[in-house]
C-alpha cells in the first residue's frame, strides 16, 4: 500500500485539489494520500469531493491554520 | 502562528474596528448604521465561505454547481430587498437607486479579464476582503491588483464606451413594466437553479 503526500502550503483554490485528484487517478485501490494544506476552503473542496467519490477521509489538525486532510481510495 | 500572539493581534483588531465606527458616529451618526451592516455582511461572508470565482470556476473544472447556486440564490434574495427599495422609490416618483449601467462591447472586455484575474488570483473582491479578513497575507497582493485594475479601468473606461457600441442604460422595468419585470427575474434565476440542478444529476 503506497503513501503519498501532497506539500500544498501557500496553494489556493484549486490548485490542491487539482493535484489531489490528478495523483489519485494513478493510484491503486487501499493507497493514501495525504494532503497538508493551510488553506480552509480546500479542506471543505477536498471533503465534498471525497463524499462525491465516496473515499474515506481522515482530517488532522496540524498547527492553528494548517490541515492535514488524508485520503484512502477504494 | 502562536496563540497568545494571535489573542493580541485579534484585541488589536477589533479595538481599530471599534475607533473606527466612533470617528464614523462623531463625523456622521448614518455612517454608525453603515459601519453595522458592513460588519455584519463581512461576518455572513465568512461564516458563509462564498466565493464568486468557485462559482463561476467548479463549474468547468470539477462539474461543481454548489457554489454556482449559492450565488443564484443571493442574488435572489438581494433582488427582493433591492426591489422593495426600487419598489416604494418608484411608487413616490423618486429616481430608483442601484447600480444601473450602461451595456456594452467593454462589458464583455471587463468580465473577460476580471474572470481571468479572479480565477488566476484565487479570489474576487469581496472573497479577497474575507481571506484578508481570516489572516491569508498572500492576498493583500491580491488587493493590490484589485486596486491597480480599478484605476487603470477607470483611466480609460470613456475610451472603451466611445470607441465601441454601447448602450443606454438598461433598467428593465423601463422597457416591460414593474410587473413583468418582478417576475421574469425569480423565473430567470429559478430556471437557472433548476439547470445546475439538471446537469448535476445527468452526471451520476
């Protein structure tokens, strides 16, 4: 199972997600993908995203005003 | 950022906040009413998270219409307040207020390069003023910009309005009547509303 992770500290909309969903498209099923944002509106992008497609996530409060948003593909 | 820095910064803030709407009441006690709204506004807009460039941008990158009906449904409500203003003007013989303006070649020029820049940005003036406002340093350059493309757009406005068609203003109650016009805006917007709605669901 692969881990991946995604610096996108100082990206606004929609840079992350883009990524996100670029890198998650050549993943296998079970592999994570992690996300560390300090970008709020990218936290929720990510989150309605993840309900759209069904992922499971997992979100972690890194620092006042920095995320980390992690991703399993199913 | 460190908590008791951040505690301090936020006492700094609103004690400005609070000095400015004192030297408002002190210069004019209608300013008072305005400082209120533009607070409260700045609060729904945070609290809220709109953002005009997600509403305009998801719809093309992420087939995301959420943000698009947001904004739908606030420019419905800002028409009923708006028009119960129009409304009692009009019905007094008093000219309507509201931002009425010509139509033209240099609309579409605006909305082309302001599309371009709130996209590129992240952000457009009102999304800009809220992401300051939560403590993202980065669109204080944002903010720049805003004001250079202001004043470079209203150094030569008159050029575009001369140089190319343009129209009166358009105020639709002017050319169908009060009537028509009360209700082609709700069935405009509905319709619109219900459109998002449409391709959202063709695409699952």
């Amino acid at each position: 199972m692969a881990e991946i992770k995604l610096d996108m500290l100082g990206e606004v909309c929609p840079v992350p997600l883009l990524t996100a969903q670029k890198f998650i498209g050549e993943m296998k099923s079970g592999d994570t993908l992690s996300v560390e944002t300090d970008y709020n509106r990218t936290v929720r992008n990510i989150i309605k995203w993840c309900d759209d497609m069904g992922y499971d996530f997992n979100i972690e409060d890194k620092d006042d005003g920095v995320w980390l948003v992690t991703i399993e593909k199913k | 950022m460190k908590k008791n820095r951040q505690k301090r910064l936020s006492l700094g803030v609103i004690g400005f906040i609070t000095a400015f709407g004192l030297a408002a009441f002190v210069a004019d006690k209608r300013l008072l009413v305005i400082w209120g709204i533009g607070i409260a506004l700045g609060f729904v807009l945070y609290r809220s998270g709109i953002c005009f460039a997600s509403a305009f941008r998801d719809v093309f990158l992420f087939r995301d219409f959420s943000m698009t009906r947001m904004v739908i449904i606030l420019t419905g409500v800002s028409f009923v307040g708006i028009g119960i203003i129009q409304a009692i003007a009009a019905s007094r013989g008093l000219p309507v207020t509201g931002r009425i303006y010509p139509v033209g070649f240099h609309t579409a020029v605006g909305g082309v390069l302001f599309g371009f820049g709130m996209v590129l940005a992240g952000g457009c003036a009102s999304g800009t003023l809220q992401r300051i406002g939560e403590g993202f340093i980065l669109f204080l350059t944002v903010l720049l910009g805003i004001a250079a493309g202001s004043v470079l757009g209203v150094y030569h406005f008159s050029w575009w309005v001369n140089s190319f068609f343009s129209t009166d203003a358009v105020f639709i109650p002017d050319f169908i009547g009060w009537i028509p016009g009360l209700v082609l805006t709700p069935v405009l917007l509905g319709g619109l509303y219900l459109v998002t709605v449409a391709i959202e669901k063709r695409k699952r």
